[in-house]
C-alpha cells in the first residue's frame, strides 16, 4: 500500500477502520464468549468480551453511516467506502441476531 492510497477521501478511510474495527471486535467478543462457555460468569475475561461486543455494535453503524456520507460527497471514495459499508451491514447483522439468540435463551429461562 502507498501512503496516497487514502488520500482521495479521508471520511472513507475513516469508514474503513470503522468497519475493519467493528469486525474485530465482534469477532474477539464472540469467540471469547463461545471459547469461556459456561465458565464466563467467574472469568475475568468476560467484561472484556462485553466491552467489545458492544463497541463493535457502536462501530458498525458508523461504519455505515461515515461510508454513505463520503459516497456522497463529491470527491471520489473509492473502493474501501464500499468495504465499510458492507462490513457494517454484516457486523450489525450479527448483532442483532446475537441480541435476538440472547433474547430467545434468558426467554426460556425464566
């Protein structure tokens, strides 16, 4: 990567970290649930996974929202603003079919 690769749109550079981030976040949130099981309650790695489940569900939607905005805009964003947004929509997919899965067992369970 040449240090100009971003120079056409920063927003869209900024919406690319954006979505790169929020899938990482949510990838480490769950794999760490999924790796502590039933274990979590008593793990200190727990609120961590919290914490990054959630800054991932923050990160998605501006995610989206700063790629539309530098699709937009007048200069040209190229191809990473596209990237985001798509990583956006899947990382808020997960999401919400996490919050409805977790929905779906505490509903069961009471």
């Amino acid at each position: 990567m040449t240090p100009t690769l971003f120079q056409s749109s920063r927003l869209a550079a900024a919406s690319f970290g954006l979505g790169i981030g929020a899938l990482v976040g949510i990838l480490v949130a769950l794999l760490t649930g999924s790796l502590l099981g039933a274990a979590a309650e008593s793990s200190r790695l727990a609120p961590g996974a919290g914490v990054a489940f959630w800054v991932a569900a923050l990160m998605a939607p501006a995610a989206i929202v700063t790629g539309v905005i530098a699709k937009t805009r007048g200069r040209q964003p190229g191809w990473w603003s596209t990237l985001a947004i798509l990583l956006g929509a899947i990382v808020l997919v997960i999401v919400l079919v996490t919050l409805v899965f977790i929905l779906a067992i505490s509903s069961t369970h009471s």
